[in-house]
C-alpha cells in the first residue's frame, strides 16, 4: 500500500461549497489551540458526534470514533445508493473516455441522462476498449456496458457504430445521448443517426420537459425543438451527478456485434508540435 497522500478535488470542491449538502461534513474541526496570551482554549461545540438518532453525544473516554477524529477535505463520505432493480427503460450514454477516463463533458452528459431517467429508468453506459476510469459508480453510471476487442481498438468509427446499433437491438434505449465534440463523440453520434436513420439534436446544451435548446448561428442563436430520441449534448448541459452514487452493474450483449468491413485504416498517431495543440484537446497539462 502506498504511503503518498493523495488529494480528493471533490471532496475540496464540496469542503469549498457552502451550498452542498455535505459541506458541514468536510469542514475541519479544531478542538483546542493555542490562545494569543499562551492559554489553551478549548471548542466546546465541536466535541462529540451525531448518534443515528440525530442527537449529539459526547464520550469523554474517547472509544467513539466521531469524537475523536479531525475531519478533513480528504475524508470519504458515503453517498447514499441509488438502485434501480427493474428499470422501465433505459437511457445509453457514449462517452469520449479521452485517455480511458470520464472527462467533465462525459460527466454533464451522465447528469443530463439522470435528468431524463427520472426515477424509473437507468442510465446504460457504453465503453469501447479498455479503460482507466474507477468511479462511474459515483459519475451516475447504474449499468456498464464495456465493448472490449480488438475491433473497437484505435480510430473504428464504422465498427463502433456496428456495436451501437447491437446495443439499440438489445436494449431499445429511449434515448441516446453522446457529446458533441471534437474528440470522437460528435462524428460517432451523426455516423450513428445516419445508421438508424434518425435525425439528432445537435449541441444542445439544454432540455426541458418534451423540448430540447441547442446552438445554431456560429453559437449566437438558441434552436429549439421537440425531444429527439439521439442527443448530442455541448459541454455544461447538465450538473453532474455528486450527491448520490449508483450500482454501475456490468451487462453484456446477448448476441455477438457484426464485424463490418472496415474502408477506414488506422495508421496511428500523427506526430505534431506539443506547442501547437489546444490545451481543451491535452489528455495530461503539467504547469
């Protein structure tokens, strides 16, 4: 077990929010210091803990735990679980999983699935290949669906939509949701509608009720229209989820995904000046 401490940027986020619900939880507790004469003073109001009952207790012998520990930005709180054991219907979601992991972009959309899951739908998410990600239980994943091979494996924009359309088969999702960028989401959800022969909703960055509002006009314009069933969401369509953690159960296909004859070849990664690419497209900034 390693030794280095690690930092929690949610948990200081939360410590950082007076709004959040766990605020109180991430705020240190100082029990005694050092007053400006040399005397000791001592935190009357932050001795003891919260007892299941909700009335605070006060163990003088120490044995409690909560009397005894210093709260930090680092503690771990047990968000409350959100299970859906038999959803009614299902909203799939593609990240972009740049670098193996769910970005800020792929975290709004999974807010915005949970928008219109409500409480009777699950959220399904779809991963192509091999990640590095460990939280989407607490991102708002409630099923995982990894699509590993070596077919999906570098730039495979015709197989992944071959294994999109197994997915919709399957599982019949009621809507679809991918985002709208420049890292593979936005050309995979148009080749997709083109497959299903649906017509998306493009850089929306809003829904409400039946209606969803997206960019037009160089993003001067808001565009609105009916609910389509596949959604290409900006950034920021949505808050993420933070204040609940969800089963993230694994499923699998129960048919095999058609392997297509693939007219694309990949020939790996272009060489380029690091100068030279935008700092929204760098998977790692070291400053």
């Amino acid at each position: 077990m390693s030794d280095i401490i690690r930092r929690d940027p949610r948990a200081e986020w939360i410590a950082r929010n007076r709004l959040h619900p766990l605020h109180a939880a991430m705020q240190p507790v100082q029990h005694s210091w050092m007053g400006p004469n040399g005397v000791i003073r001592k935190n009357v109001h932050g001795v003891g803990f919260i007892g299941p009952n909700g009335i605070k207790r006060i163990d003088r012998s120490g044995a409690q735990q909560g009397g005894a520990t210093k709260r930090t930005a680092a503690t771990e709180v047990q968000l409350p679980l959100h299970q859906v054991p038999q959803p009614a219907f299902y909203i799939c979601v593609v990240p972009d999983m740049v670098g193996g992991r769910l970005s800020s972009h792929d975290r709004d959309l999974l807010g915005l699935a949970h928008q219109l899951a409500g409480t009777d739908g699950a959220v399904l998410a779809v991963v192509f290949g091999e990640h590095k990600e460990s939280t989407f239980a607490t991102a708002g994943v409630d099923r995982l669906l990894v699509l590993e091979g070596e077919a999906f494996s570098g730039y495979s924009p015709e197989q992944r939509v071959q294994g999109l359309r197994a997915v919709d088969n399957q599982f019949n999702p009621r809507h679809w949701l991918l985002p709208d960028s420049r890292t593979g989401g936005g050309e995979l959800g148009r080749r997709f509608a083109a497959a299903l022969g649906e017509r998306p909703a493009t850089r929306v960055w809003q829904v409400k009720g039946e209606e969803c509002i997206g960019r037009a006009g160089a993003g001067l314009q808001d565009l609105a229209r009916p609910l389509a069933r596949l959604i290409l969401a900006a950034a920021e369509c949505a808050e993420p989820v933070s204040e609940t953690r969800h089963e993230a159960l694994p499923v699998e296909l129960s048919t095999g995904v058609a392997r297509s004859l693939s007219r694309i070849e990949d020939l790996g990664a272009v060489a380029v000046d690091p100068g030279a690419i935008p700092m929204a497209e760098a998977e790692f900034i070291f400053s």
